[in-house]
C-alpha cells in the first residue's frame, strides 16, 4: 500500500508541470500603433500628344504701305491649316484677308483689300507643350483690290493686281484644352511688291491672334 502511494506521489509530480505549460497564458495587453498617414496621390505628368491636324482662325492687323511712303492700317482676319509630319515640322496653308481705307489729299479715300494665299512648312523646335512656339515660312501669291469711287464727274472703278508673296515668322499657342487652344500671338513679315519691283518699302508687319482646334493624334 505505501508503494502504491508513493507511485502516485511520483505521477503526479510529473504530471503537474506538464499541465502547467499546456494551461494558455493570460493575454497581454498590447501597446496601440500609431495611425498612419495616408499617402499622397502619386502625381502623374500631363503630356501633350502631337495633334495630327490643327485648324486656326483670328484676327489680323496688317499695315499696307501705299504710293508716296503713305501708311493705310488694315484689319481683317486669316485661317490656317496645318498638318503635323512629325512632332517637330508640319506642312500649312494660310489664306490671309484685310482692308482699310487710302485717304489721299482733296479726293474721297480709296477702299483697298489686301489677300494673301501662302503655304509652307511649318517648325516646332521644342515640340507640342502647353506653351508651344513655332515658326514657318510661306510662299504664294497676293491680291490687291482697290476701289476708287466716283467723283468730280468721273465714274469709280476697282483695279486688282497679282503678285507673288512670301511671309517668315512664328507664333505661341497655349493649349488650355484637349482639343482647344488660344493663338497668344504671331508675329510675320510679309513681303508683296503691289506697286512694283522697283519701288522698296513694300513689306509690312502683321500681328495676329486667334482660336486653335486640335484633331486628332499622331
């Protein structure tokens, strides 16, 4: 009988610590993380694809320099078309349209319309941006419609001359919208001799402004 205890005794001090490590220790508690921030949107760059067309209309002041060094301001409008080769040059037709009023000493003033049909590349040195900057050179030919009118008993009548014309100069577009951008400025010189080739002082200046529609991409 006491052997018999005593192996009991013997069990259970074996058994004891067993039990003791299968008992699940009480949970802890745990510290609270911090929140995280959230992260900032990633900012994706805007580009701005070349456009396979561009159709542009505005508004033009061209001076026009008459007989006897005379100055006439003429203001009208231009449309142009441009088709995009490459991201850097494109192929344009300009039709240009402006007229004003020769007043000329002790007679009624003359009504003079100056036209201009030109084509040629067009450049684009930095590509198409926001802000996009280009340059062209244009060749083609030029009308001057003059109307005199009657007086003193002498009936008006309208005279038209063609000439050949070219035109340099460039311009900035800022491409506001998808398919819309504003003409911030051109700037050319146009050169047609009206008068003849051997009277100089005939090339002016013309500054223009206007609308741009992109089409498409290339």
């Amino acid at each position: 009988m006491k052997k018999l205890v005593g192996l009991f005794g013997l069990f259970a001090l074996f058994i004891l610590p067993v039990a003791a490590q299968d008992t699940p220790a009480p949970p802890q508690d745990q510290e609270p993380t911090a929140p995280t921030a959230p992260s900032e949107p990633v900012k994706v760059k805007h580009t701005y694809p070349t456009p396979k067309e561009e159709i542009s209309v505005g508004f033009t002041y061209r001076p026009f320099y008459g007989p006897s060094a005379t100055n006439v301001a003429m203001f009208g409008g231009y449309a142009a078309y441009d088709y995009n080769l490459f991201r850097w040059l494109g192929v344009e037709g300009e039709l240009v349209g402006v007229s004003g009023r020769l007043k000329v000493p002790m007679l009624p003033p003359d009504q003079i319309a100056i036209f201009t049909a030109m084509a040629g590349p067009r450049l684009y040195p930095f590509g198409h941006h926001k802000l996009t900057p280009f340059g062209h050179f244009l060749y083609g030919a030029g009308i001057d419609a003059t109307a005199v009118p009657a007086f003193g008993g002498y009936p008006g009548n309208t005279s038209a001359v063609f000439v050949r014309a070219w035109q340099v100069g460039g311009g900035l577009d800022y491409n506001r919208w998808a398919h819309w951008g504003i003409r911030l400025i051109q700037f050319d010189y146009v050169d047609a001799k009206f008068l003849g080739n051997g009277i100089p002082g005939q090339a002016s200046k013309r500054i223009s402004v206007g609308f741009v529609y992109h089409i498409g991409e290339k």
